[in-house]
C-alpha cells in the first residue's frame, strides 16, 4: 500500500485515543477529505469510517489506516497530518505541499 498520507507519532497517539474512546474497532480507519468552502477556498475534513465507498484511495502509515476519496487524493498526495496540543490551539493539522495559500486558521487552501 503506498503511503499519500503520512502521519506524525503525535497524531497517531491522538487517533489512537480517539478510537479508543469511540469504541472503534479495527475496521475503522481515518478519512481525509477535501471540500469545497473556507477562507482559501478548500477546506480540509478529517473523520472516521468503516465503510468503504467506489473509488477511494488508500495508504497506511505507523500502523494506521487512512482514506482518500478519488479527489481528495488529487489534492492530498504527499500531505503529513500532525497533531499539536499547544498553547496556540489544539488539534490536528495538515503540512500540504500541493497548497500555494492557507488561511490564518489553517484549515482551509487553495491550490
């Protein structure tokens, strides 16, 4: 499986605690996905699921396992999702290399 995704060791411990907390069992994995709207124009969702939809796209990477929408993977290949529990926010976020501008936020782009 080849990873477009990659994760950080502290996102990985926060899906982690996440599944655990929801009672997620291993046929969950993590969907990343690409929407239209936010300040930049693209906005960045992040979501659990176990069912698989006609064309998605997967990859894992430490042990977790992430999908992408036919789209989605358009946008997202090469994309690292980190965690951050710092004094200025809390959350996961996305360091895209295909986004030529972010949103002060973060969680919007354009391409």
């Amino acid at each position: 499986m080849e990873t477009i995704v990659t994760i950080t060791d502290k996102a990985k411990e926060r899906i982690e605690q996440i599944m655990q907390q929801e009672n997620y069992d291993s046929s969950y994995f993590v969907r990343v996905a690409v929407d239209s709207g936010g300040c930049s124009g693209l906005s960045y969702k992040l979501d659990f699921d176990n069912q698989e939809k006609a064309g998605d796209q997967f990859c894992e990477d430490k042990g977790i396992k992430i999908g992408l929408d036919l789209k989605s993977f358009l946008y997202l290949a090469g994309t690292e999702l980190d965690y951050s529990d710092g004094l200025t926010g809390k959350g996961f976020e996305f360091h895209n290399p295909n986004a030529s501008r972010t949103c002060a936020c973060g969680e919007s782009f354009s391409v």
